[in-house]
C-alpha cells in the first residue's frame, strides 16, 4: 500500500521493529492497522463494555462505562495525532488497547489487587495485565499465542503512562526503557486524562452529584467558559451551556497540547523517531498553564466526585466481594476454569488468580461471588 504522509518524527511501518511471530504483509492494511483491528475484536476489548469507568449501571445506561471511555480517547488521540503529522493508525491502536488490563471496578479494582498480590511478594500493575492479556491469554490464532501485536504497541501499552525502571523490571527488557516511547505512545496519557475528566465532570453533574456552582468555584478553566457561554446564550437551557462549555474546554485543552507539543519539538530539535526517543525527557507535553487547568480539575474531580459516599458505598462492597473471591481461589484453584486451573499448577497460584479475577466483568465477578461464597451487596450488581 502507499505509504502515508507523516512528520519526520512520526513512527513509520517501515522503521516496525515487527512482530515476534514473522507475517506476510497485508494487501491493503498496514502493521497498525491490523493491531488496531486486532485490539477490537478481542475478547478483552468487548469486556471493557461491562467494566467501571466511575458509574456503574445502577445510576444510569447513560454514563461511560470502560469500552466508551476507551472510544473517546481514541477519538481525541486521532485528532491531535493528525495535527502533528503523527501515524494515526498506530495512535488508534494504542488509545484502543490502552485500558485493556484494567480488572473490574475501575481504578479501585487495581488498588485492591495491588494490595492483595503484595501479601505474596508481588505486585499488580494494569500496563503489565494489558501485556500479558495480549501475549498469553487472547486466543485467537493458530499460527502463534496471543494477538502478536508490532513491537510498537507492544511498547506503548509499557511506556505510555510511566516509565519503567530496567533494575527492578528486568522482564521489560526488550522494551528499550531507558528511552522515550514515540510521540504516538506519549500523548496517550494526556489524551486520556482529557476525556475522563470533561466526562467524568459530565457524567457526575448529570447523576447530581455535583452541582454547577460548586463546579464554577472549583474548576477555574470551565467556570471562564461556561462564562463565555451564558453571556451569549443568557436564556439557553442549563444543561445546554453545561454541555458547550465542557466541550470547549476539552477543545482547549487539546488544542493546548497540540500546540504546546509542537513548541516542544521545534526547540528539542527532535528530526527524527530516533531524536524523539533518546531526548532527556517527553515531548507531547501541556504548556504551564494548560498543566494548572488539567490538575485543578483532577483535584475538583477527587475532592468531589471519585471519594463522595454515593460512590463509596458501593465501591466498598464491590471491594470487600473482590478480596473474598481472591482468597476463596487462592484456597480453591480446581474452581477456576481449567486453563487457569491448569496454569495454577505451573506458576505462583496468587499470579494466576489475580490474572484471572482482572479479566472479569463487574457483573461476573460479583455474580461468582454469589454463587460460590454468597453475601454480596445486591445493590451493587
């Protein structure tokens, strides 16, 4: 296929360092193209439909659940990804795998297994299930394990959020860590933190967990906006100028990273992948000012919304049934399916436990909880 217009720094197929399992070539898909559509009909893309965002179903079918959060970030990243010249397709494949090894119940989920893995010696990290999700437990192939993902994606589900020390996760190796991802790894996690804060804002003030002057008092750059926006829509219905304003504010913080990333690279010098990855720090990056915006409104968001008692009620039990479910195999390994039963016997059973229980769903887990310990919330399902 022809190749596509791209900046000097943007990653190109042909600089692929592949794929660990050798493949012809597509007639009229890319190596991106094809992880990307590999990523969407796995298995573990189409659980992140039944995975907590923030909300769960009992509040409403309206809020992002996982898989659309998922969707918004892919959206934003193809948008600044096109502005600077980057590979979409390979953006788009690493804004769709982003979240794939977060276990159920968000963030909390990830705590609480953390948690419980360091009783044992180990450790949970979701960038490490997503790497194992797609090396070891899809399935799909005949020729070769897992999705066999190019190198590319495979780094970016590592680097896109942090970096990885090589002493002390010698298992990352292969991954170069010493250096910087491609700038289309790098602006996933700004990306990211761009649509779950505009919908986290959005999803919370429509379950009136939060009210609009608290909003205006606590979140500078939505409070100018939405400013903007009563002044020329003075009779506009409420919700409405909620709405423009939230989506103003998102266009002006990508428009901060675009440009402000664009500044970042004009003055690194970077010409090249090679010139992107081996500079002393990131390059996708806000300005000052956008990076006050964006924090001011994480903070807003977990002083009002992430820590409420709503939230925290159910959060609670979804916790207490996630523990007792993890010991209750840690005791009971015949009563996982025989793939992880299997493995069990192989490798460190806490492992295989907590690879299991972070590939649920919210409602599955909490409906084996039901059925092999009893007691969970049912408010919580």
């Amino acid at each position: 296929m022809a190749p596509m217009a791209f900046a000097p720094y943007a990653m190109q197929e042909s600089a692929s360092r592949g794929r660990r399992h050798s493949e012809p070539p597509h007639a009229y898909r890319s190596a991106y193209a094809r992880d990307r559509d590999r990523v969407i009909h796995s298995r573990a893309f189409r659980r992140l439909e039944s995975k907590t965002q923030v909300f769960t179903t009992r509040y409403s079918d309206h809020f992002r659940n996982r898989l659309t959060h998922t969707l918004e970030v892919a959206q934003i990243a193809r948008t600044v990804a096109g502005a600077l010249g980057l590979n979409t397709e390979l953006v788009e494949a690493l804004a769709l795998v982003h979240d794939i090894g977060h276990p159920p119940f968000g963030h909390a989920g990830e705590q609480q297994l953390d948690e419980l893995m360091r009783e044992h010696g180990g450790r949970f990290d979701h960038n490490l299930h997503a790497l194992r999700t797609v090396e070891q437990f899809e399935q799909r192939y005949l020729d070769f394990p897992g999705l066999n993902l190019t190198f590319e994606v495979r780094e970016g589900i590592i680097k896109h959020s942090r970096d990885y020390s090589a002493a002390e996760f010698p298992e990352l190796a292969e991954y170069l860590l010493s250096q910087r991802p491609p700038l289309e790894a790098q602006l996933i996690d700004l990306v990211d933190e761009i649509a779950y804060n505009t919908a986290d804002l959005d999803d919370g003030y429509e379950a009136h967990l939060l009210d609009l002057p608290e909003i205006l008092a606590g979140v500078p750059l939505f409070a100018e906006i939405y400013a903007q926006v009563d002044r020329r829509y003075p009779d506009g219905r409420r919700k409405l100028k909620f709405n423009e304003a939230n989506k103003r504010a998102l266009d002006r913080l990508v428009t901060d990273l675009i440009e402000h990333t664009r500044t970042q690279l004009a003055a690194s010098g970077a010409h090249s992948v090679e010139d992107v990855c081996k500079y002393s720090r990131r390059l996708a990056s806000f300005s000052p000012e956008g990076t006050r915006h964006n924090m001011a409104w994480k903070q807003f968001l977990l002083a009002h919304l992430y820590d409420t008692p709503a939230i925290n009620e159910e959060r609670d039990a979804c916790m207490a049934a996630l523990e007792q479910l993890f010991r209750f195999y840690l005791d009971h390994p015949e009563k996982m399916p025989k793939f992880y039963f299997e493995q069990a016997q192989r490798e460190p059973r806490h492992r295989v436990v907590c690879d299991y229980i972070a590939g649920m769903t919210d409602h599955f887990l909490l409906r084996l909880h039901r059925e092999l310990i009893g007691g969970a919330s049912e408010h919580a399902d």
